[in-house]
C-alpha cells in the first residue's frame, strides 16, 4: 500500500514541495533493493517480513526480473548463491527463525567471497518464539552467522527513510568487498508505516572478473570455500580477514545526538534508538544532560568512536529489544573507561521512553554519588 | 631411406575438456568413466563454453578440477537450489549439478524433489555408488539391504536403518520432469547407453522442455571392500534392486495446464 503525502515547504527550502509516499517499511525495502537494480529475489514466507516477499511476487516479474518463492529458507539463500555467483544483484530476506537456516549458505558464501544482500526483520525467539518486534539476532548477525573464521557487514536501519538508503549501501559494500550484507531490521520497521522520501539510488554496474558466465574464450572460474590443505585455507583465510580489517577501517557507520555536553550517553540501535531519543528529550526537560549514540553499521562496530566518548567523564546506558547483546560490544569497545548500564525488554515487548528515563534517572543519581552502576 | 612413416590412426583420446592430470579418485572408481561421458556430450553438444556446473559436497566436489567448467560449489544436498538460482537469472547458459546419493537422496532431498517439481531446466547427474565415499564408507539412503558399511556394521537391516530410496523413480512421477533414466557403469555396453542418457538429459534442457535427471549406478571399491573388479561384477546386484532403463521421457514441455476434456 502505497498514499502520497505532500509536506509543506519548510522556510528555508528551496520552496518546491516535496512529494512524499507512505510506505511500510517491508515494501519500501523491497521497492529499494527494486530501484537499486536487484536482478533476483529469493524467499519463503515467514512473519513479519512476508509483505517484503508479496511486494517482490508482483513487481519483478512485472520488470522481467527473476522472482522465486522457495520450498525453505535453505532453498531460498541457496537460490540466492547460485544467483549471485554469476554476478547478478541479489536480494534474499527473512525473520529470524529462517535466518538460522540461512547460515549455512551465508559461510559458503563468506568463504568463496559472493556477494549478496539479506534481510532480517527480527522477531522474538528463542525457537518459534514470537512474531513480536527484537532485536534478539545481534549476536547472530554481527559474530558471523554460520560457521568458521567470518564477518559480514551489518547495516542498522532506526527508520523506514534509512532502510531505504541503507539497501542500496549494501548492495555497494557487498559488491565492493565481495560478501554478504545483513540488513538487519525488527518487526516494528517491517511492519510500521512511515511517509518517506522516494530517492532511491542506483548503484553504478561493473564488470566482475570472478563471475561465472561460462568459460567461453577464457579460462574456466571456480567459485569455491573448500581449501583442503592446512597451508592453503591459512592462505586463504588471511586473505579474508585483511579484507576484514579494510571494511573495519573505511566503513564504520553511526549518527550521534546531543553528545557534545553530555553527561550521559544512550547506546542503541534501530527501533530501540527511536525509543532512546525519546527518552532522551524527556532526560533533557529534566535537566538531566543526555546525548544518543546510535551504531548504524553493527559490524563494523563503531568501536574506536565509542571508545573516545567514553574517555570523558560520562556513563552509557545500552538499550535493547534483547537480554543485551550489544551491550558486550560497547564494554569491549570502552574497556572499562566508564560504567556501562544496560535496558532491555524481549519476547516482542518494547521499553518505553518513561522506562528509559527512570533508568537515566537511576544511572545519573549513581554516577553523581560517584558510585558505580 | 626413402620411406614416408604414415601418421598413426588416432581411435582414442582424451576428450579436451578434461584436464590432463591424474584424479583423487580411488583405483577403480566410477567417477573418472563419469566424468569422461560428460566431457564428451558436453564437446558433442558443444555445451562447454556456456555451462555452468554446479559441484556436490563429496568425493566429487573436486569435478572442477579435472572438467575445465566455470563451477560453483554448493553446501551438502543445496545442488538443485543453486542450479536454479543460476538458470533462472542467466536462461542462456546451460545448468547441470553433479551429486552422489549422500548429496542428493538424504540432506538434499527437498531441493531436489522441488526443482524437479518446478520443472527447472536444469540437468542433474547423480552418481549412485549406494555408500559416502568420502567420509570413510557410511551407510548412504540408496545403500542394498544387508550391505556392510562403517554404520550399519552388521548390513543394512529395514527394521533400523529403513529401506534403499528410489530417488529417480519418486522424481519420475513429477510432471515437471522431462527425462529421468538410469543407466550404469558396470561394463562397456551400459557405459555407451549412459552417455545416450546423458546426452537426451541434456537436450532435454536445451529444448526447454523441463528437468531432467540421470542417475548412474557407479561403484566404489574401497567403501564396498572390494577389488576394482570385484566391484564392478557386484554392480549387477546393485542393478537388481535399482533397474536401468527410461523412466520418463516426455518430449514435449509439461508447462501448461491441460485443457479441460471435451472444452
């Protein structure tokens, strides 16, 4: 479902209204991957992502594009290997429980270095869990997903604005650094309506020298993760972790907000950082001098960052639609240079702002007796 | 010294597309008379220069080196969603998967049963050698009743381990199956009527006709605890339980709904 909404032109603006469309937030992604020139999409139907699959059932094939509903997520993310390995722009998406089964292919396709964009929007687990809105895949997503010695980007979407122009981002880093690309959204992004912006970009093309098109006039390419000398797989494996530790240098993401003054700083990302900023006008109206550190690439973590607001007097509160999760990446990331709170809710229920702020309340009054938290 | 030396007759060779190395296949083993059929349809049917060949996880994952293909590799079993994957966004090229009967008739068997289902246009060859070679000579589904392996040490009985799977015939039934045969590689006659079937598997993809699959009944010395010989001889047992033969041809495209009787 689609509406258009015009906005009045601000004062200051160049005085050209701007249309706008209402989207929700599963179709705008689908739509952006669309606009971003994705040649394939693969899935399977699973809540709270099955309008992202519907979107893609109408409009590739509209385009001539390839669209395929698989017998599982393992056909699905398997589809999407063989799709990519020959250079084509491919989309798969998911919700958690389908993920897991998708980290099989997810190492393969770390392994023989094959780009490819998958989606989450994360519901509660563990198991069947719920349907509800979590964030409870971090540690999935951004410590590798499948088995073996990997990371892959993971891109963190707070609006449905965002995710639009993160899916093109992704699409860019896994095919500039040859890897899968996580989306990684929650059941409140997929499934909200928001008026955004139609600006899609669209990645340039470019010639792969690695994609299998058929050995016509040229040698044959073998795309492969198997590597059955010690010495080869070591050869291998450095290979990937120093394109590791280039995507760690060159593609940290993060946005920050009222940290210049801050006392405090709340950490978080996605849905629960649109919940932390509201916490954080309210902390202000109190007198209580909050900023917001919100990660947008979850890996690479936005480690050196966080690590230099923690060297001034200050104290972070992590909040999460999880047990906590990325809370251990920010203790990594500070080293024990402030005091590191933790908030979260699971299973589909959300923090509120009122929540959050008691808990500012609690940490501000503790870091002013000096305490620790 | 006059005499002019006459060339010598070629009457056989090395097919070009096979590489021109010795395999890691075990003495006696099926896989490299495999290979050979295929190198020699794909030159026949001048198929190399756009085939992209989908590679197992088993003893043969290591086909890309010796058939000079552009190859992926695919997880256990996955052969047929990648195959699919790669036909549907490139319909020119020519899509075939490699797998043996771990691959295809136990972790693989959604994948399978469903590119069959859809009718994909791709081309499976799957190798039946009735155990997993490569890790050492399990019991495989497709594995003869009372056959001694590393686990069913005292054979193969129904009551435990269940029956031997009949992939091809359970594929036959699909109509989005084109071709389904079985062939074998127990001695020069099967070996030629095996290439027959392989090479109609693969016109059954160029004419866009649907999904075709031949399994080849192939033998592994090592894992059976045979000699070379010993195991070829065996394959007619093997043959017993697995008949060759056609299975399915349906040469025209089985795509669209029928139309009502009598409309």
């Amino acid at each position: 479902m689609t509406a258009t909404v015009e906005r009045a032109p601000t004062e200051g603006a160049t005085g050209s209204k701007r249309s706008r469309i209402l989207m929700k937030g599963n179709e705008a992604i689908a739509e952006a991957a669309i606009q971003a020139g994705c040649d394939a999409y693969f899935g399977y139907p699973i809540t709270p992502q099955a309008e992202l699959l519907e979107w893609m059932a109408r409009r590739m094939p509209e385009l001539g594009r390839v669209f395929v509903q698989a017998e599982s997520e393992l056909g699905a993310i398997n589809m999407g290997l063989g799709a990519a390995a020959t250079g084509a722009r491919v989309l798969v998406s998911s919700s958690s429980p389908g993920m897991s089964l998708m980290a099989e292919a997810m190492s393969y396709m770390a392994g023989s270095q094959t780009p490819i964009v998958l989606v989450n929007v994360m519901r509660g687990g563990p198991g069947l869990g719920s349907i509800g809105p979590s964030q409870s895949d971090y540690f999935q997503a951004v410590k590798g997903h499948g088995h073996g010695d990997y990371k892959v980007p993971v891109l963190a979407p707070a609006s449905i604005g965002e995710a639009v122009e993160l899916v093109a981002t992704a699409f860019e880093l896994a095919e500039r650094y040859r890897t899968p690309v996580i989306l990684l959204a929650d059941g409140i992004l997929g499934q909200a309506m928001e008026p955004i912006e139609p600006q899609f970009r669209h990645p340039p093309r470019q010639e792969f020298d690695w994609a299998l098109t058929g050995a016509d006039g040229r040698p044959p390419r073998v795309l492969r993760s198997l590597h059955l000398l010690p010495e080869r797989l070591e050869e291998h494996n450095n290979v990937l972790q120093a394109k590791f530790r280039e995507i760690a240098r060159n593609e940290v993401r993060w946005a920050g907000e009222q940290l210049e003054d801050a006392d405090l700083a709340v950490v978080a990302y996605g849905t629960a950082a649109r919940i932390a900023h509201s916490a954080m006008r309210k902390a202000r109206q109190e007198g209580i001098r909050v900023g917001l550190f919100r990660p947008i690439t979850l890996w690479p973590f936005p480690e050196p960052q966080l690590r230099e607001l923690a060297s001034r007097p200050t104290a972070m509160l992590v909040v999460e639609l999880s047990a906590g999760q990325m809370v251990e990446d920010v203790r990594l990331a500070v080293e024990g240079r402030c005091p590191v709170a933790f908030h979260g809710r699971t299973g589909g229920m959300l923090p509120t702002p009122d929540e959050v702020l008691a808990e500012l309340r609690r940490l501000d009054a503790t870091v002013r007796a000096g305490g620790a938290t | 010294m006059t005499a002019v030396a006459t060339p010598p007759r070629v009457i056989a060779s090395r097919p070009e597309l096979l590489t021109d190395r010795s395999t890691h296949y075990c003495p006696g083993c099926g896989h490299g008379i495999i290979h050979r059929l295929l190198a020699e349809v794909l030159e026949e049917l001048e198929l190399a220069p756009r085939t992209i060949a989908v590679a197992p996880v088993g003893c043969a994952v290591f086909a890309y080196d010796y058939l000079q293909l552009d190859w992926v590799e695919a997880p256990h079993g996955r052969a047929p969603a990648v195959a699919t994957g790669i036909r549907r966004v490139r319909p020119d090229s020519f899509v075939l998967t490699y797998q043996g009967d771990g691959d295809l008739a136990a972790i693989g068997t959604a994948e399978i049963i469903h590119a069959a289902g859809r009718g994909e246009l791709i081309t499976a060859i799957f190798v039946n050698n009735g155990i997993y070679g490569m890790t050492g000579g399990q019991m495989a589904p497709t594995t003869l009743l009372g056959q001694h392996t590393t686990s069913t040490p005292t054979g193969r009985e129904a009551g435990a381990a269940g029956f031997p799977i009949p992939m091809t015939e359970m594929l036959a039934i699909l109509p989005g199956v084109t071709y389904a045969a079985r062939g074998s590689v127990s001695d020069p006659p099967h070996i030629g009527k095996t290439k027959a079937m392989i090479k109609r598997a693969c016109k059954a993809q160029l004419d866009g006709a649907g999904f075709a699959i031949v399994e080849i009944l192939s033998n592994c010395p090592v894992g059976w605890g045979m000699t070379a010989v010993e195991s070829m001889e065996h394959l007619s047992e093997v043959e017993k339980v697995y008949p060759l033969g056609v299975l399915v041809d349906r040469s025209a495209p089985a795509r669209q709904p029928a139309a009502a009787e009598g409309a």
